[in-house]
C-alpha cells in the first residue's frame, strides 16, 4: 500500500525539524569545546528554551545562572535548567514586556563576576523580544514602528537594519555592557546569507560598514527615531566569539536526505526563497506542474505586504494558497510550506499542505481564494479547507521550508 503523500511530506518536514533542533545543536557543539568554570548563560529567542536546556546538558554543575526571554507560551520551565530565570515577552511588535526583558538583561549582566565567561545562545525572534531604548524614546514608538517594518514587506535584512539603529543594545551595542569579559554567541541563523550582524538584529555583532539603511526610505516621525542610539564601540568585541550552529540549509539538507531514505528522487533548489509570498507560491508550482515527478525542497523566507487590516495566517499561509490555487484540480501534486519555528504570522499556525482540493474544500465553505489572498487572510481559507498545520513550538528557528511532492 503506498504511503499517503500528505503524511509522507510530515515526515520530512519532521526530519528537518529535528535536524536544526537547539537542544542537540548546543549540546553537541559544547560537547567539543566549551567555556571553563562557572558560566553565565543568556537564551534569546523563540528557541531559547531548548538551547538552554542544551547548554544545561553539556555544562552541568558549571552553569552557574541562566537567563532565558522568549515568546509567549514558547517558555518550557519544566525542561530549563536549574538556576535560571526565564521571561517570556512580545512578538512579533515588541512591547513593555520586551522592554522589561531588556532592563532583565541589563540587570543579570552586571550582577555577575567579573571576569566570568557568559555563553549567549541567539535565535529568531529575538529583535522583537528584548530591547533597551534610547532616553526620550518609548514603548509607543517603538511598536509603531515595528508596527510600520512588519507591514512594509521588506525582508528580514531590511526590517533588522531598522531595529538596530533605533536599539541600545542591538547592533552590537549590547557588548559594550560586557566590560570585557569572555563571550561565546553561538546562534541559528534565521536570515538569508546566514549574516552574523542580522540575526536577532546583532546583539553582540556589530554591523558591517555602510549597512545602514538610508534614512530616505523611512518616514520622517522614524528617521529621528533611527538617529536616537549611539554608535558601537569597535574596542567592545575583542572577547566575544560568534558562531552559527544550524542554518535553513541544513533543514534542506535533512529534508533532502529523508526523501532519498524514502525512495524519492529529490530536486532540491540552490536559491533561496525570497519576494513577495503569493508570487513565490505560483512560480514554484508552475515550476513543479511541468517538472519530473519527486519531492522538491525549498527553503528561505518570502514577504507579505499587509493592507490596513490585514486578516489571518503570514507569509508561509500566503504562498500555500496561491500555489494551491495553480495546483487545483490535480490529483497528483500536495505542497507543504512553514515555518521552523513553530510559527507563521500571528496565531498558532505553523504553515499549510495543500493539495489540488484545496481550492475546492474551502469554496464549499464559502471563502474565495483570490479574496483571502488580497486581504492577506489565507489563513482563515486554509482554516475552512482543513489545511493548515499546527506543531507548536518546535525549539529551532531556521526561516522557512517548502517541499512538494508530485508522484510518478
């Protein structure tokens, strides 16, 4: 009996899942090297849990303290480790819980000894969830223009170039409060390029010369924003020691690896995902629709431009239902597309698997695809047509994974 290709794609989406997992990730990179005598841990981001309880594997009795700020419900305080703080602030807008997670790591930096090692495990999310801002700067501005970056449709690159520049801590600044003690930043990279300085807006990296954005492309009210914080001090990272653990392309690969485990021929794609999510999803179908049958893996991270009042799902929802809408009627094709994380858009849903009924299954129920698109709403129409998936938080966060299976 041959196996149902929506539970096959699960599998592999699974397999991937596991592959860029933080727990393992930080356990085995501490198991070859890692910081001596007592250490200071510092976890960031929607991961930030598992990659805690990885330091707390390899480290033992010689972590000494741990801080962990992540998302609301992403927190696992069962599977932290001992001596640890654990926050959970806002996202995807910052808000005053992200401020308080901010004044939180001010505050666990300088009640430790000097001349203590500190271990920083950084994931996505991690720009939105902990912030320190500028005197006369506040919470109001700050989510509006978070507010402004989200609906903008411009990439992550783009958006983070932003938040560091209006940040006393991001960009690199947070080094500064270090006092030159040694730092060991190990992350997983949730940008394109796998950019040091991008990922979590760079906490302890400083950005490359000429990285700014322009101030032209911003709205006033947000250029005098931007010129608040105060430069980096270069003399600040002489101690610090940055290291990626896991990026989309080992998720690729894992994923790749279990559809040849399964007997599938893989096409998988160099580039990564980028662009608008609606036009990505069609141009992948139609590149499926007259393509050799296998399974096909993308990975990267598209955009959705929002209306004033943006419906359900994000980008992940997006390029599903606009693929779905290429793919109607076929019997033959099913796509899945989410996020690593856990997480696409707001809500709880981590993405969709479509097949050729889709577009069928939720025109029964009175949604129009075309519609939900335009009102940035796939969510609420994959909802009606049963096609959405829901994993929780998964521990990683390596931007996005498409994969499509189209049967011989």
């Amino acid at each position: 009996m041959s196996p149902d290709p929506r539970r096959l794609l699960l599998d592999i989406y699974a397999a991937a899942l596991r592959a860029v997992d933080g727990r393992r990730a930080v356990r085995e990179r501490l198991a070859r090297d890692r910081p001596a005598g007592p250490v200071q841990v510092v976890a960031v981001g929607k991961a930030a849990a598992a990659m805690a309880a990885g330091a707390a594997d390899a480290l033992g009795d010689d972590l000494a303290a741990a801080l962990v700020i992540t998302r609301h419900g992403y927190a696992d305080p069962g599977g932290c480790p001992p001596r640890t703080v654990v926050l959970e602030a806002d996202h995807p807008l910052p808000g005053a819980a992200s401020l308080a997670a901010g004044q939180a790591l001010l505050d666990f930096i300088a009640a430790a000894p000097a001349g203590a090692p500190f271990l920083f495990l950084i994931s996505g999310g991690t720009s939105a969830l902990v912030e320190v801002l500028p005197p006369g700067v506040g919470a109001a501005q700050l989510h509006a223009a978070n507010e402004w970056l989200l609906a903008s449709g411009w990439d992550i690159g783009r958006v983070n170039r932003v938040r560091r520049a209006l940040s006393c801590i991001k960009g690199g600044r947070l080094a500064q409060r270090l006092t030159g003690r040694p730092v060991l930043n190990l992350l997983l990279s949730d940008v394109p390029g796998d950019d040091l300085a991008a990922i979590g807006s760079g906490l302890l990296v400083p950005p490359a010369a000429g990285a700014a954005e322009p101030a032209v492309s911003l709205p006033p009210w947000l250029q005098e924003l931007v010129a608040a914080a105060p430069p980096p001090r270069m003399e600040d990272f002489g101690a610090v020691c940055s290291e990626i653990l896991r990026g989309n392309g080992d998720a690729r690969e894992a994923a790749a690896a279990a559809g040849r485990d399964r007997g599938l021929v893989v096409h998988q794609a160099a580039e990564l995902l980028q662009g608008d999510a609606a036009a990505a999803g069609r141009a992948l179908a139609a590149q499926v629709l007259t393509g050799p049958a296998g399974l096909y893996v993308w990975g990267g991270e598209t955009t959705v431009r929002l209306p004033p009042q943006p419906g359900r799902g994000g980008r992940c929802q997006s390029l599903a239902l606009a693929a779905a809408q290429a793919l109607a009627g076929r019997d033959d094709i099913c796509l899945l597309a989410a996020g690593t994380d856990g997480s696409d858009g707001p809500g709880e849903d981590a993405g969709a698997l479509v097949d050729g009924a889709t577009v069928e299954r939720g025109t029964v129920e009175c949604f129009d695809a075309r519609e939900s698109l335009a009102r940035a709403d796939a969510g609420s129409f994959l909802e009606a047509s049963g096609d959405l998936i829901q994993t929780g938080p998964t521990g990683s966060n390596v931007m996005d994974l498409v994969l499509v299976l189209k049967l011989a």
